[in-house]
C-alpha cells in the first residue's frame, strides 16, 4: 500500500514545474501522518525524505506546511540510523540542509554518532556534501567528530577534486573553525594539481574562506589562483565579480586580474548603487591597492547622481577609503562629502563617526566647527556603544586638527582603557590562581 501511494508522488512529481501543486506536499503529509508506528523499511523512509526534497526544497511556501509531518518522519528514521550506509547518511544530511530544517537533536547525536564510527567509508565527495549541509544549518560538531573528518580529509586527500576543495574550506569557514595546518597544507596542494578545473565560484569560496577564518595565503597560491581567474573572467556574473573581488581582504590580485577588475568596474559603474560604490572603493582601500584615476572619477560621479540613496555607512566607508589609501578626492566630491556628512550626521553610529573623523585627519581636511560639535552630540548618545580603537581614532583626528577633544570622547576613552586594566587584571589573576 504504501510502495502504491508513493509512486502516485513519484509520477506527480515527474511532471512538469507548472504541474507541481500543494496537493502533492498534503498527499505526502498524509502519508507520513498514516504511517504504522511499527515501520521500521529504512528504503521506505528514505524514498519518504526523497521525495520532501523533491517538492518541498526549493519552494518556501511548502516548507511550513510540511514541518510537523518532517519532524514525524524523523522519528522513524531515528530507528534505521544503525542500518545507513555512508551515501545514505550524506543524503539525508542533505535532505535536511535544502529542506532548511534542523533535525531533531536527539536524532541529530544518534546520526553524528553513528557517522564517526563509519566515517572512514566516506568518499572525499560524501565528506564535501556532509559538511557543507552542515555548516549550511549552522550545526554544532563534536570536537571528535570535526577531527575525524580533518584525518578524512588529510588521508584521502589525493580524492578531492576542484569543487569539493571549495566546498571543505567554505564549509570550515561557515562553521568558523580553523582546520589543522596539515589540513590547509593538503587542500592548498590538491588546488594546485586542478588547474584549469576550477570555476568563478570555487576561486571565490576559497579566497572567502581563508579571509573568513584570518589564514594568511601563500604567495604562490595566490599567484595560481589569479591565474586560473584570468582566462573565467568574461564569464563572472556581478554577484561572483564582488564576492570574488571582496572575499580577498588584504590580498591584492595580480596586475593583469586587477586590470581586469577595473576595466569591469568602470564600465558597470553606470548602473552601481551608492552601497556597491562604497564597498568596492572600500575593499581597494583593505588591499592598500589604490584604483587607477578614471575609476576614482567614475565612483565619485556615481556617487554624486545617487546621492539620495546614500546611506551613512557608505559615507563612512569613502572617508575611510581615502584615508586608508592617503588618496585626495577631488575638490567637488569633497564637497559633496562634507555636505552628505552635514545632513546624514543624526543618523551615524560610533563606527562611522570614527571612520570619517580618522580619514578627514589623514586627509588633513578639519571638518567645521558646527559639523563637529553635530557628530559630537551624536557620539554622546552612542557612546555605549563605542569600542577603544573607534575612540582612539577619534582622540588622535582631533589632536591632527590641533583641537582639544571634547570631553564626552575623552571620558569614554578613559572608561575603556579602566575596563581594558581590569580585564587584563582579571586575566593574570585566573592565570595566577
């Protein structure tokens, strides 16, 4: 009976997109709901998951409809753990991660447990699929079983091809864990041997991962990975052109990719937003890169025909930018910024404060008496919320003004560098006892 009911799914589901309708998600709720509590057919359960995945995953509106039903199921497949074998285990996993529900946690220790005791039947394709589901559901790992997989990845190294690389070092990142050096040493190695299979979307997952997790690049790496970007260049779509070009943090591209870059930017600057603008020109500004003159000219005039969408970050990001990049703005655009600033200033945060008073400085430009005192009366009312480095940028623009600062920075200042006493004193005390 129940083999029969789930090929009437099967064939709905067969059907074309416009054919797939909400009957075939209630048929299948019915069908778990009916469900003996008796059963125990692992192929039943999981052709069951299958097919959730197949009507359910990529449509949000089914989702809520099919969540108690899900949890139900889970419950049956929580007797059959002992009995899945690895490909069985990662599609399950998978299941979970595309239909965007966590499993239940009783069920989730029984299935990790059991997935370390035969982690080592995994294939490096298994391994890159499992955790990539799981840092999708932002899962919490056991310590052991996260070491079992780095001994997986390091011992069958040779298996892992371009695109499950990308995925282990994304899927790392995602979970914010730092992989052993013999982990980053065995996936930087097998990258090297996958020249001319990497895509756009690999070269960025790994540049975003090794900025994510702080991972210093070896110089040479860098070099191959540029040189595998340059001839997939043409085929970067905007999203993977910023994610790319941003996931790279204090690592500058070659000059024939930042070449490659600019002539891009320029030419698509027409149709940027304020926020694209700014987080591009502050992204130059991280490299200590700085953009070749037209690109600068073309990210102030754009910036200056969308002006009434500027946001305060945006205008915080550009002050930081020239001065991180010792760059002068041109007379007009310097202008335009002091005056967005003027009119913007109710609406800063401490950050940004921090951040244009900074660039100012560094741009020996001494922003006027009354904006002053505006961002003054701001940061009065923030100042909860202000961190040390953001109040010791503020201290230090003020003294390149030659101005004394108020004292509504100064006492915070103070506070900070009190608290920062009584941690450390803490710290040493722990150490101590």
């Amino acid at each position: 009976m129940l083999g029969r009911r789930l090929g009437v799914v099967i064939s709905r589901n067969s059907r074309a997109f416009c054919q797939t309708s909400i009957q075939t998600v209630t048929e299948l709720n019915k069908i778990v709901n009916d469900l003996p509590p008796s059963l125990d057919n692992k192929e039943d359960i999981l052709q069951l998951f299958e097919q959730y995945e197949m009507v359910t995953g990529e449509y949000q509106h089914h989702r809520e409809e099919s969540k108690l039903s899900l949890l139900k199921l889970s419950k049956y497949l929580s007797k059959v753990i002992p009995d899945l074998k690895s490909a069985e285990m990662t599609e399950v996993v998978h299941s979970f991660s595309k239909l965007q529900t966590k499993p239940h946690r009783s069920l989730l220790d029984r299935l990790l447990d059991h997935m370390k005791k035969h982690f080592a039947t995994f294939s490096p394709q298994e391994c890159s699929k499992v955790l990539s589901a799981m840092a999708s559901m932002q899962l919490p790992l056991d310590p052991k079983l996260l070491n079992t997989i780095e001994y997986h990845i390091h011992t069958n190294k040779g298996g892992y091809y371009a695109n499950d690389i990308a995925t282990v070092m994304w899927s790392f990142a995602r979970m914010k864990h730092i992989p052993s050096i013999k982990v980053i040493n065995a996936m930087e190695e097998q990258t090297m041997l996958q020249s001319g299979n990497l895509s756009t979307t690999d070269i960025s997952n790994i540049f975003w991962a090794h900025s994510t997790l702080d991972l210093v690049m070896k110089p040479e790496y860098c070099k191959f990975l540029d040189d595998q970007m340059v001839p997939l260049f043409p085929s970067l779509n905007h999203q993977l052109c910023w994610s790319s070009f941003a996931a790279r943090n204090t690592t500058p591209p070659s000059l024939e990719l930042m070449e490659l870059y600019c002539k891009r930017l320029e030419k698509k600057c027409a149709v940027m937003t304020a926020h694209d603008v700014s987080n591009y020109f502050k992204a130059f500004a991280q490299m200590k890169s700085a953009p070749p003159p037209n690109l600068v000219h073309a990210f102030e005039q754009r910036l200056m025909k969308v002006r009434s969408s500027i946001a305060p970050r945006d205008l915080s990001n550009m002050f930081w930018g020239y001065g991180a990049l010792e760059l002068q703005p041109s007379k007009e655009f310097t202008e335009f910024m002091i005056a967005r600033v003027s009119l913007l200033s109710r609406n800063f945060k401490s950050k940004d404060i921090s951040h244009i008073l900074w660039g100012a400085a560094k741009l020996k430009m001494t922003p006027e008496y009354k904006l002053l005192r505006s961002l003054e009366r701001k940061a009065r009312h923030d100042d909860t919320v202000m961190q040390t480095k953001d109040m010791e940028k503020i201290v230090w623009a003020y003294q390149v003004f030659q101005k004394h600062p108020p004292p509504v920075y100064l006492k915070k200042k103070k506070n900070l560098t009190k608290k920062k006493a009584v941690v450390k004193d803490t710290l040493n005390a722990e150490q101590v006892e």
